[in-house]
C-alpha cells in the first residue's frame, strides 16, 4: 500500500480538508509548506474570483498542495468550468480534490492532464469506483464535521475498503483530533490521514474568531449531526456545533449577517450552509459552525505548521511498506 506521502510527493501522510471559506491560500500553503499537503477551498467559486484564489496558491508554495471542488453543489457543467480553470492555471504539482465523487468524464479529464486525483467517499461502493479510477480515496467517517457523505463510523469504512482494494492508498477522515486518534486509523488500515476540525483553528485559517473560540472550548457531545443548514447546499447532512438554529430549525430564515468572498459582499441568511470568516459580521453563534468530534482534543489555536508537526510522528513519510504484509505497529 503506497502512503499517501509517496503518491502526493508529501513529506507526511496528511491531507488538509479543503473547507469552503475557512481554507484559503494562506492556510493551504502553510500546510504543504510544512510537508503535507494543503487544500484550498474551491465551494463555488469560478472566473476571475477562482482565478484570484488560484494566483495566490501557486505563488504562495511550491510544494504539492491541492484545490477542493464540490461536484453536487454546482453541477456537471460549473464543475467542469472549474476543472478547466484548475487544470489551465496552474501547474502539476497542483492536485484536485473532490469532495464526493465526480463523473466519470471528469476522472478522465483529469488523469489525462496528469494530475493526481483525491476523492473523499462515505461508503464502500464509491470508494471502490474512485480507487479502480486511480484517485486517493478519502474515506469519511460520521465522526467528521461539516457535511457527511455516508453513514458509517470512519474506521468501519476505511477497514471495509482495505479488505477489498489491498493496493489502493486509502486516508481516513473523521473525528480525528490527536496523534493517538491517527494512529488509531492507521490501525485500521488507512494510509493516512485528512483533519479539517484540527485546521479550523489554525491560525492561518479564515475562520471567524469566535468560530475558532468556540470549537476549541468544545467536546464532542456538543456536535450534531443536522440538516438545518440547507440554503445553498440542501439534501446534505452536516455535523455542526448546536447552536439555537439546530435546536429551533422553525425560526424565520430572514437575514442574520454579511459577509465578503473575493472582494463581493453577501448578505448571509440563517440557515446558510456558508461558513463564518474573518470576513463575516452579525449572529455568528447562529450560524454553520462545521465540527467534528475531534473538538475535544483541539484545545488551544496554533499554527498550520505546528499542527502538521504534531501528527507527522506517527504519519508515515514518502518510503512505506508496499507489501500485503501491514506493519506491525499497523496491526489492531
């Protein structure tokens, strides 16, 4: 099984989730400046506001690092306007990663440009199609914050995969908030690892303050799992902090704040499946405060490259063992 270090040409098997709004270039270069590989947020960004974001990723690392696009939430035709602008501005050493799975002619598109491919999945059939398709496979337990792609608990998922693609480089996603938590997903035959609460709280991230205040004063007894969060990104479960919209999803979705993204002003209703950033104003306790479980072991801010170096001592680097024989330390 290669590691995830050695197909992304990382120094540490660790993937930063590529969170709408919170994961900007600043925080995506910091992490693969650090080694591993950095994500920055795609959500629905395109044309010269995508091309913007792009610029600063490609000048602020010239390490691997990757841009997340979300297929269902803007569509074959959007999806593959951004892929263009992804593949055309920027270099080889810039992944795409797809944050639920994509059609087949974009996996085409993609690998035929040369490009690795990363695909978080939550369930076993989806996973097998990216893997067969050549692209990382990110499986995503319930244990992870924002929105959820399955229904099974991240090591159940990722030892389902193992058993079935043996060869394939797998990372687990969810709930993971410690170097013991990875190792833990390790075990269970992960390759690596994808953390995004553990991000949130960067300092480079583009969370709002009192977002990042309130996950690192969280347990995960504070976390649900929610639909409420819906305008702009419906059908799709999420696992929140709760919040008085989780606990009273009757109140009127009128106006509660603003924001800005790329230099454009929006207003932000409640119910509002956006993030809120350093650049956002109004009732941020009411508003989509995406958290895993892992909350309970993130304790303070720091920076991206602290983070990546905590983990790195029991992630493996870019030579791993590529036998059917795990390593013993990967053994329940």
């Amino acid at each position: 099984m290669p590691s995830a270090a050695s197909v992304l040409g990382l120094r540490v098997s660790l993937l930063q989730s590529g969170m709408g709004g919170v994961a900007g270039s600043e925080l995506a270069c910091a992490v693969s400046n650090a080694g591993a590989a950095g994500c920055v947020g795609g959500y629905k960004l395109a044309g010269s506001a995508l091309s913007a974001i792009l610029a600063r990723l490609v000048s602020g690392t010239d390490r691997p690092v990757g841009v997340n696009l979300i297929p269902e939430v803007v569509g074959p035709d959007e999806l593959d306007r951004q892929v263009a602008q992804v593949l055309d501005e920027t270099p080889h050493r810039v992944h795409l990663s797809f944050f639920g799975m994509p059609d087949d002619a974009v996996f085409d598109r993609v690998t035929a440009a040369g490009r690795q491919l990363v695909v978080q999945v939550g369930s076993v059939p989806d996973g097998v199609h990216a893997a067969d398709r050549g692209a990382v496979v990110v499986a995503q337990g319930i244990e992870a914050g924002g929105h959820l792609l399955g229904t099974q608990r991240r090591d159940d998922l990722v030892g389902a995969l193992r058993a079935l693609l043996p060869d394939a480089c797998l990372v687990a996603s969810g709930g993971i908030g410690s170097p013991e938590e990875a190792a833990r997903a390790l075990a269970a035959g992960a390759d690596g690892v994808l953390l995004g609460t553990a991000f949130v709280v960067a300092h480079q991230a583009r969370a709002h303050a009192r977002f990042k205040s309130a996950v690192t004063a969280a347990d995960q007894a504070d976390t649900v799992i929610s639909d409420v969060y819906e305008i702009g990104w419906p059908g799709r479960r999420h696992r929140v902090l709760a919040t008085a919209v989780t606990a009273d999803p009757s109140l009127p979705a009128k106006f509660i704040g603003k924001t800005v993204v790329e230099g454009k002003p929006y207003l932000v209703p409640r119910f509002s499946a956006a993030v809120p950033t350093d650049a956002t104003s109004g009732r941020i306790e009411e508003m989509a405060l995406y958290c895993g479980q892992s909350c309970g072991e993130i304790t303070e801010e720091a920076p991206a490259a602290d983070i990546v170096a905590a983990f790195a001592r029991v992630l493996p680097g870019p030579e791993t063992v590529k036998s059917n024989e795990r390593p013993e330390h990967h053994v329940h």
